[in-house]
C-alpha cells in the first residue's frame, strides 16, 4: 500500500511540510488519495461524465447507421472512426486524469495529529484534530434506474472561527478499487476513529454529572432528550428511535412530540448515536 501511495500521490512539499510544523502536527504518516474543498457540493460526482459516456455510445451506433441507409455503406463505415475516435478519447482522457494527473485538491496528508490539506498555488491548509470543534458527515449511496452506481462520501470539519473544511470522494464499494480510486474509506475510519476519540470522554463526563450533551438542536440526558421545543422528554416516553436507511434519523414519543432530521446535519453524529443506543436499547439502525 505504501508503495502505491508514493506512486500515485507527491510526498508533501515545503508549504505542506511547513503548515504542519506551525500546526504542531508532528510526523508525517501518508498520502491518501482523497479531495477536498470549502464547498462541499463540489465533491459532488461530475454530472455530465455518464450522459456524455451514454451519447457517445448512442453516436457511435447511430450515426452509422442512418448515413448508410442515406448514401449507402461506403460513407456509413467510415464514420464509425468519428464517434467512436471520440469516444476512445474520452475514455483516455479520464484515465489519464485519475491516475497521472492528481491535483493538490486531490490528496490530503495525515499527519501524527492532524491533517494538511494541500491547495493551488504552493498553499497548504492544516487542521490539528483538537482544533475540530465538530464533524459532519454525509454517506450516500447513489442509485442511477434502478441501480448502484456508487457510494459518495463528505466529512465536513469545523474547525470554530477558521471556518471548515469538507474532505470526501466517490467510491464503487461493488467493485475492487483500482490503483488511482479514492481512499476515501480508509481516510473516513481515521477521521471517525478521532471523532469519537475527541469528542466521547467529555460527552461521557457530562452525562455522569447529570449535564447535557448538546448535538445542535437536541440534547442527551441520562434521563431523556432534549427536543428542539426545549422539552425534556424521557426515555421511558419515546416510543421509537430510528437511523434509517435513507439517512433520516427520526425520534418519535408519546403524544405528539417528535424529530427528525437528516445524519448529515447532526454534528459528531458517531458519539450522538452510541449515546443513543446508550441510553435508549430500544433504538434501530437500518444500514444503506
């Protein structure tokens, strides 16, 4: 794996080098490769690669065909080189991107404590893991007619009044990885493991001194949780408490009480759910 890492990703330059020695990041761990922005619709999956892949393979059989049954065979075959010259170059293109071309916005750096995240330009961002005050993370299994066509992931990290960063990738879990696809996975074990490392031992404390744990818009007490109206429900009243598959989490008692809202939008969602189950043994998960 190392071997691959060197291939396929730059060893960190001076500006990243020098961001993680005045973020205090200690040594330098590996490359993975992985993009990241200050947008995170931007990790999006470029919508126009599959139609432009589909139209080119519609030209290719169509044109054909229609030109032969216009003026015959000898201009028809011919213009099989066209669509289908455009199509091998398409396809070129984007292998040659994906596996010779990484940008800096393409791979991060995992550092002892931290992570670098190389810019355009000669620039370098560093963000130390007790810098991160919360993490968002959005995982999304994507569905084209019927069928799987991939899993998108987005960890977003706020990191206070420096703003956040969103580190994620588009993955095929169906299928092996190639030597140039995203590690996304195993950089999302690493930023999980520090969430729960950074963020449980004082969510724990606070339950123990009868405190709250706040996630946004609720709360977690030993005794109940704290909806958006302010009201302190207790466990022994909710009657239902699911992760579901489509990433909703939804919290139902008795009465007319209630929430729900997207995984995504709860920060530090991995502490707020082994809470969860914690407290409330009765909660399901439905996995994607």
């Amino acid at each position: 794996m190392e071997r691959l890492d060197r291939v396929t990703v730059p060893p960190p330059d001076e500006a990243a080098t020098r961001a993680a020695r005045e973020a205090g990041l200690g040594a330098y761990r590996r490359g993975f490769r992985a993009r990241h922005t200050d947008d995170e619709g931007a990790l999006r999956r470029p919508p126009w690669a599959p139609p432009l892949a589909l139209l080119l393979a519609l030209a290719a059989f169509t044109v054909p065909a229609l030109a032969s049954r216009a003026v015959g065979p000898r201009l028809g075959v011919p213009l099989l080189l066209v669509p289908f010259g455009a199509a091998a170059w398409f396809l070129w293109r984007l292998l040659r991107t994906r596996v010779a071309a990484l940008r800096p916005r393409e791979y991060v750096y995992l550092y002892e404590r931290g992570l670098v995240f190389p810019g355009e330009g000669g620039e370098a961002r560093a963000v130390a893991w007790r810098c991160v005050t919360a993490m968002h993370q959005d995982v999304t299994r994507v569905h084209v007619n019927g069928g799987y066509t991939g899993t998108h992931y987005a960890y977003r990290l706020r990191t206070g009044t420096r703003g956040e960063v969103t580190v994620g990738g588009f993955l095929d879990e169906e299928t092996v990885p190639l030597p140039a696809d995203s590690q996304i996975r195993e950089l999302a074990q690493i930023v999980l493991d520090e969430t729960v490392r950074r963020a449980m031992p004082p969510a724990v404390d606070a339950l123990e001194a009868g405190e709250a744990v706040v996630f946004g818009e609720v709360g977690l007490y030993g005794q109940g949780i704290r909806l958006p109206s302010g009201a302190v429900v207790p466990w022994e009243r909710v009657r239902r408490c699911e992760w579901r598959g489509d990433g909703l989490v939804v919290v139902r008692t008795s009465g007319d009480g209630g929430w729900a809202r997207e995984a995504k939008d709860i920060p530090d969602f991995p502490v707020f759910w082994s809470l969860v189950k914690e407290l409330f043994p009765h909660a399901r998960e439905y996995r994607r």
